[in-house]
C-alpha cells in the first residue's frame, strides 16, 4: 500500500509540474506562427519571408495544420512560396508600409490553392 500512496504522490508532483511547464510556454513574449493548408494539394515546403526574417515549413499536408514555430518578427502577411508537386506558388507583398509587426502570440497563416492562385487568410489563434 505504501509503494502506491509513493507512487499517486510522484504522479501528481510529475502532473503539477508539466502543468506548470505548459502555463510558462503560453505566457511567453515571442511570435509563434504555423500553416494551415486548406488546399486540395499538399505542401512539400512553406517559406515564409519577412524584411528581417523568415521561417520554413514543411510537408504540409492537405487539410492539415503545421506545428508552430517561433519567428523573431511577423506582419499579418509576408512573402510566402508554396512548392506543392511540381509547381510554385508565389505570393509577394509590395511593401509593409503603415502595417506594424505583431505582438507576442500564435497566429495561423490559412494557404489555399484556387484557380491556379496562392492565397493567405491571417488568423490571431
């Protein structure tokens, strides 16, 4: 009975901390970012570019999510490059003229294929 009572003791101290661990890694300053494919096609590589950074992603698979990866800086949109199969999907911004760098977070960039056209839908998780 002793080596039980030992044993819910280590379990519940294991649980608390993970616990704890998880609340520490959400109340964080950084940018997270993932890709959320909701294309027909997977995605063999996602390259994300920013003026002062990037980040790369891949086999994204059809009607799946990415995990997310910390990012130095993000905007609502950046220059995205999508090799799915044999083709190349480019989508390139003009400027980030008046457009802020986002806060500390987790936000999904939603890719779609359509027509023949790379498009980016921006949602703050």
């Amino acid at each position: 009975m002793h080596s039980f009572s030992v044993f819910i003791s280590l379990y519940a101290v294991f649980a608390f901390g993970m616990c704890e661990l998880h609340e520490s890694v959400d109340k964080t300053d950084d940018i997270f970012l993932r890709i959320e494919n909701i294309s027909e096609t997977d995605f063999s590589s996602v390259k994300i570019s920013y003026p002062e950074s990037g980040v790369v992603y891949s086999d994204v698979v059809s009607g799946q999510t990415s995990d997310y990866k910390k990012v130095v800086n993000a905007y609502r949109y950046g220059r995205v490059e999508v090799v799915a199969g044999n083709d190349v999907y480019l989508l390139q911004p003009f400027d980030y003229l008046e457009e802020e760098i986002l806060g500390p977070g987790r936000y999904t960039y939603i890719l779609n294929i359509a027509e023949g056209n790379l498009r980016l839908e921006f949602r703050q998780d």
